[in-house]
C-alpha cells in the first residue's frame, strides 16, 4: 500500500494527497493565519522509516510576518514548547516527526499540522506586542548577553519629578540607561517619543561628571509605526538604537 493509499483510508478526503518531488504532498484542511494551506509532506526510507515533515515553511511563513531578523529567547522558548507538546522535532528550520511503518500515519499528519498551526499562532506575539512585552524581551536578551541591570530604577530629573527608564545597564566600562519604546499604534507613536525626549532632557544631569551614563532610545521597530522624525527628535539627546538589530544594541552596550 502506497503512502497516499493509506493516508486515505485512514483520513478520507479532508486530505489531499499527491507526489511532490521526492516527497509526497499533504493538502490539510488547515490554514496560515493569512489563508494559505498548510501542506505537510512525507517521506519512506529504504528502511521504512517515514518521516513527515513541512519542509520548513512554517518557520519560513513566520519569518516573513516580521522584519525581526532573529526570533526573541522567549519567541524561542514558545517554539521549544510547541515541538515539546506535540511530539515534534525541529531540525535545520524543520518541523518533522519520524514513524515506523506500523504506526497511524494520520496521527503524525494531524500532529505535525497541529504544530504548525502553533507555530504560525507565534504572529500573534509580534502583532499584538504590549510594551511590557517587549521589554520583557529585551530584559531576557540582556540576561542571555550576560548584561548585568536594573529595572526600571527611580531617577530624579532637574525638575524634581522622578524618571523611570526601562533599564539601567551597568557594562565593565559605563552604565547606560535604556528606555524602550514600543507600541501598535501610529497615534501613540509621537506621544511616547515626546514623553522620552521629556525625559532625557530632565535626566541630561547624567551624562556629566565621572559616573557619567550613556542614554540609549531603543524603538521596538518590528511593528512598522514610526516616522523618522520620531528618530531624529531623539538622535540628539541619545543612540537611538533598533530591535530588529539586536547586535547593534550589544554593540552600543559594550562601547558605551
């Protein structure tokens, strides 16, 4: 009995099957966010082993929802769970699983759509981001880089009223403070880049004297909402530095 003859007679005709290649494709009845179908594809060794895979499109179909260029440590462990609770593998941007001839072939399909279907729900995270959220995201690509910091210590600024940036980061050679700004909104984009130049001018103290601390503004830029004018009201007053490259930001931590 071929692949196809026995996915049909245990699965009926919700799933389309034909030869892909050196594989043979899987139309599921699920779909991508966005509307595509999710198409899974499988594979018997000389050994009988079969493997079902989806060739990488889930990941692949993710990655182009965002202009992030490097999924956060939390994104990755969201991922490392999915693969965990579906039985799942990932191998070079993969999702697979492996079965023996004798095993239900329609339980691997559905398991491994399944986690496709997860996977694709990761999008969420990258639309509807809060702030606290990606600065969760940056406390952990801090704890990863081994940055030592604080959160959201209590500054007092000229004018008396107390400042509180996101992050107070203390490399070897000087500490930096780190505001995040972050949000889904193109309303809200020059309300918060206001806010933070208010901040960083009533903070300006800082940046004298022998402990003197390097300002970082850091725009959450993998939501597509601000303009370059928001950039350039900060450029003098801080770095203004990108999450969609998070080397650049290690960058200006290590130099600062």
């Amino acid at each position: 009995m071929s692949l196809c003859e026995k996915l049909r007679s245990e699965m009926g005709v919700l799933f389309a099957c034909g030869e892909h290649g050196n594989y043979v494709r899987v139309r599921t009845p699920y779909l991508y966010p966005d509307g595509d179908v999710i198409d899974v594809f499988l594979r018997q060794s000389a050994g009988e082993m079969i493997t079902v895979t989806d060739l990488g499109e889930s990941l692949r179909w993710l990655r182009l929802q965002t202009i992030a260029t490097r999924r956060s440590a939390k994104q990755r462990q969201l991922l490392g769970d999915i693969c965990m609770n579906h039985g799942l593998e990932l191998l070079k941007g993969q999702l697979l699983t492996r079965l023996q001839p004798t095993e239900s072939l329609a339980k691997a399909v559905t398991r491994l759509a399944q986690g496709c279907l997860r996977v694709a729900d990761l999008w969420f995270t990258f639309r509807a981001r809060s702030v606290e959220t990606v600065t969760d995201e940056v406390a952990d690509f801090l704890v990863e880089k081994q940055f030592p910091f604080e959160r959201g210590e209590s500054l007092p600024g000229r004018s008396g009223r107390i400042w509180r940036p996101d992050f107070h980061v203390r490399p070897p050679r000087r500490s930096s403070l780190v505001y995040v700004l972050a949000t889904g909104s193109r309303a809200a984009a020059k309300p918060i880049t206001e806010h933070v130049l208010a901040a960083w001018y009533d903070l300006s103290t800082y940046k004298v004297g022998p402990s003197a601390l390097h300002f970082v503004s850091l725009f959450d830029d993998t939501v597509d909402v601000w303009n370059e004018e928001d950039f350039r009201l900060l450029s003098d007053l801080s770095e203004i530095t990108r999450w969609s490259n998070q080397d650049q930001l290690s960058q200006v931590l290590e130099a600062a």
